[in-house]
C-alpha cells in the first residue's frame, strides 16, 4: 500500500490541486489549474455572494480531488490517501479558517478545512495554512531542511512570505498566523507596503520590490544607458533584472546588490530572534543565483552580532518551482501524521 | 521529601546564589553576593590568567553552592536538590560553556556547566543559559507566562534581553544563543549600540536607552526648564526620569512617549515573526507603569498588520525584581525535569 497526501494550493489567481508521495515526487497535478474566485465576484463584499462562491469552491475542489484519486489509483491500484493538506491566503493552522484574506472575494473568516473534510469524512487529516508557511514544510519534509530543526523559509514573490521551523515544527504563534517576516520594518518611513503600512521588508525584497528599486535607481542617476530604462514599469520583472545584470548592465547590477543589502539586514534580525540554522530562498529571484545570494550573505553577516557570525547558512530552496505550492501543501499532511 | 533547585546568575559584577523550591519561593538567598571575576583581572586576555581566575571561580561557587544546601538543610533535613541552574553572559544551553562574553574575564570557550556538574556529581540537572532566557523560564514556570504556550520576554537594564517561549519551551536555536531581540535594528544608521553596530533596539529601549534619550532631547530643544537638565549624565537613571514625569516635568514625559514608539515599533516586528499571546517587559523603566506601558502597546499595535491586533497583551513581569535572577536560572532545573 503507497501512501499519498492531496496538496491543495489556493492562489489570487488559480487554485492548484495534486497527488503527492512521501518523497515529494508530484503524481498527478491538474492542469489547467482550477479559477480562484476572484475578488470583483463579489465587489461589495456581501456574504450571501461570499457564501454562494464558497460553496461553488468547494463543489469544484471536491469533485477535482475525487478526479485527482481516481487518475491516480488508475496507475496504482494499491494507494491510501492519508490526507489533505491546504495552502491559503491568511490560512490558520488551529482552527482550519482563512480570516479576512485581503485579495479573495470570502467575506469574513471561513470554516474552510471544515468545509473540505465534511466532503471526505474518513479522511483523518485535513489542514491548512498559509502558502509560505506550506512550504516550510514542503522544505523540511521533502527539500534541503530534511534534518534540519531550526530554520527559516523565505518565499520571494509579488509579496515576501516567510515560515520558521523550531525544534522541528512549524511556529504557528498563539493564534495560528506567526511567520510574517515580510512585515517587519527596514526602512522606517520608507516605502508603502501593500498592507498600507511603510518601509516594511517585503517592499523592498521581493519581485515587487525589486521592480521599485529599478525605478527608484534610473531616476536617482537619470540613468538613461541602462537598458532597463527602455522597459515599462508594468512589465519589468525579476527575470528581466538578471538577463541585464549578466548582460553587464551596471543599474541592473545595483538592483541585487540594494535587494541584498537590505535582504540581509532584514534576516540579521531574523537571525537575532531565532538563531536558526540556514535560511532558505525560494521564488523568481533566487534564479540569479549569486547576484542576490552574494550581497545577502555579506548584509546578513555584517549586521550579525559576532556570536552568531559564519554560522547561518543562506540556501536556494529545493523544491521545484514549478509544483512548490502544491508540494508544500501536501507536506502538512505528513506533518500530521508524524505527529499523531 | 521537598523537592529544591539552585539558582545561579553570572552578573558582571556579582553573582547570586539562592536556593528555589517549585513555586519559585527563594528559601536561600547568599548575601552579600560573591564577586564576579573582573575583565580587569585579566586585561591581556590571558589564557593561563583566565584559568586561574575561572578555577578561583568555580572552588567559590561550590563552596557557596555546599553552603546553601547546608543552610537549607538545617531547617527542613527533607529536602532533595534536583538541579542547578546557571544564567550567564553569552551562555550556551546545549553545552552548557560561556563563549566569548564580552564583559567577563575569561578566554574563549568555557566549560562551565560541566566544571561545575564536576563538583556535584550526583546531579543530573546542571543546565546554563543566558540571563534573558533564564527569566523567560522563571515567567513560564512561576509567573505570568505559567499555562501560556507562546509568549516573549524582554529586560529591560543596561542592554534590552529577550527571551522567546515557542510551543511551550525555550527557543534556543541552532546554536544555543536564540533570543537577541535588542540587537535587532530598530533605527538604520542610528546610535551606537554597546555592541558596535548601529541603530540596535537596545540602544534606544533599555534604562542606558532611555538615559541617552534623555540628553538628545535636552539638546534637540535647548531645554533649561526640566529638572532633568540640573543631573549630570552619569547620574541619570530611569528612576528619576519617572520621579520627574510624575512631577509634570513634560520633557520627561516625552522620553517615555520616545521610548515607548521605539519599543513598540520593535515589539510589532517580533509579533510579525512569532505571533506571541504576551510580552512581558522586566526591569528598572517598567516601574514607570502606563509611562512605558501606554506609549509602547499604542505603537505595537499601530504597527501591526490589522490580523494581529488587539490581540498581543503586554504585562509586566510577574518575577520579584530582587530575586529574579536566581528564580530565572532556578527554572531551568524544573524545566530539565519536565522533559526527562
């Protein structure tokens, strides 16, 4: 008999469902992935709309995973779906709920895990959390964190999502939402963050923030040579910093070395809470490689107290990008099953 | 059979020794304390200097350790010591040494745990950590933080300490050294922290801090009226600053209200990471009451992303400030019992 856990990962824009094993090896994935609800379904936040999309979600969800378990057992015959496991926007990990997630059109705080385990009631484990906290998990289940008891997760995307592990586990804080670091301050008074507040980590450090400094750093120089003075700011990304970054471009360049700066500052702090082990990166901008990790690691170490010096070890993550989500879905199921 | 533990604190200039029965009663308490080895014994760094004084200190502490339980012992002959616990500068739980402390005498790495596990043989709990982790434990064993599962700890004296309960037990870290909130950066490129480094929250959110906060306000406004511009710097404490608040003096307020904004500011960032039920503040400044309490929860919270507010209480330690060293390295022994 193999075992199997569902991950389920609910995006702003698509919902993601597969099949994962034990090793982490993905054995089905849906694809095209399910349409998230969208926030103008529901544009003045009525909760008679808010519960009429829910249960049109969770109809879809569960008639997906039954698809999902049926494709699988196809293959295999001899599979046992331990559980489900589910990464949410503002997913709380006690109580199963996504509370006031601010880009999806739910109103209020919803019994979601609730809601999927009364579709599947002998399924022992079905829980959710965050998508950053997902895949800490995803790293100390499957990825480079195997063994590890203490480190952080940092998820660098539109946002800039962290999850720590200590003493093995997750820290879920007293009301199940711990692991925000993107909101912690770098900058006091610096730039606006997307929760409205200012100078906060993951206005800067993150794909968004990246795009900022570009801009920020053409018209501090009226830099007019860099080849990213001819793209729009809409259509900047990540990607296109590195290819003029290994193209020589000198702002390109500066963009990485500001993100670093600041990044390892930011995680010095981190360090000086948790004294973790290693510090994982994991989205676009960790494919630079060396632009990004080489300044982290000099800012960290910089702004580290002596005592915990040349100790933290600053990784790209190991889960594959591609089904990270779902993968780190999946691995609160094995977490569960570790734990009872 | 009553069960006791010894409690030690390694200050830099004194040592206290007390002995702790398990509701945190102190039913020994040396006095006057031993005197700590002095940094200015050993002004070289000697090594052989440093192992002499370390051998001078340990022959001490036994000897005062003997003469604890002995004094114990003659009012209640049915006692069991269980434990000692240590609290000292730069100590490393998981070794039980004292790395590289700053303040202190000693060379390198000592191995203080196991020199005085050495002299009392028949423990089996001999455990060391450093002072803020140690308070932390007394909290969760004896006071406030008895029940809670998640909750920080924060002194306030010379520096800013910090100790971090995850799960219901201490963080340590990789390393051993978890829990350096104070020298996280609250102010980029701002004072000099004891350490070096700049900015720190120590250097604002202490009782030094908050002396410092004092002067830069005297200067900023050229003020001549407070009665705090008639005390010589080195004679400044928080103590006449709340004297003064108290008598109206409005400059005085406002190093409160200072103070307050940054520790605030700096706690909001810790809940980011851990989402504690509480913080609780200890020391000298948290006499003062709502002078630090107000200002502090007021930015804490508008520092906070609306999911984490009004939710974080901060209380006052409930350890007795007399005695809460000893009570704090004490705990460590009941804590060591819990787990084996």
């Amino acid at each position: 008999m193999k075992q199997v856990a569902l991950g389920i990962d609910i995006g702003g824009t698509n919902t993601a469902i597969g099949v994962v094993d034990r090793d982490g090896n993905v054995l089905y994935e849906k694809k095209p992935q399910l349409t998230t609800p969208q926030k103008k379904e529901n544009p003045q936040g009525s909760e008679v709309k808010s519960e009429e999309l829910m249960a049109a979600f969770i109809k879809d969800i569960t008639s997906e995973i039954k698809s999902a378990i049926d494709t699988v057992m196809q293959i295999n015959p001899d599979i046992e779906v331990v559980g489900i496991g589910i990464g949410a926007p503002n997913g709380n990990y006690y109580t199963g709920t996504i509370e006031y997630a601010p880009n999806l059109p739910f109103v209020g705080v919803i019994n979601f895990a609730q809601r999927i385990q009364a579709e599947f009631p002998n399924l022992k484990h079905v829980k959710l959390t965050n998508d950053a906290n997902a895949a800490a998990l995803g790293e100390l289940v499957y990825g480079g964190g195997k063994g590890m008891k203490n480190f952080v997760m940092i998820t660098l995307g539109t946002g800039l999502g962290s999850g720590i592990i200590v003493n093995g586990d997750l820290v879920y804080g007293a009301d199940g939402f711990a692991g925000e670091v993107g909101h912690t301050i770098i900058e006091p008074g610096g730039r606006v963050c997307g929760c409205g507040a200012l100078g906060h980590l993951e206005a800067y450090c993150s794909a968004t923030g990246m795009k900022r400094t570009v801009y920020e750093l053409l018209a501090k120089y009226n830099n007019t040579e860099s080849v990213l003075a001819e793209v729009p700011y809409n259509e900047m990304t990540s990607k296109i910093v590195f290819d003029a970054a290994e193209a020589g471009d000198a702002l390109a360049k500066e963009v990485f070395e500001v993100t670093g700066e600041l990044l390892g500052r930011g995680l010095a702090d981190t360090v000086h809470h948790l004294s973790p082990e290693a510090i994982f990166l994991f989205g676009g901008p960790v494919a630079a490689g060396e632009y990004i990790f080489k300044p982290t690691k000099e800012s960290m170490e910089r702004h580290l107290l002596p005592i915990f010096r040349n100790k933290v070890k600053i990784l790209p993550s190991e889960l594959k990008a591609g089904s990270a989500a779902i993968i780190g879905a999946s691995a609160l199921v094995w977490k569960e099953l570790e734990k009872n």
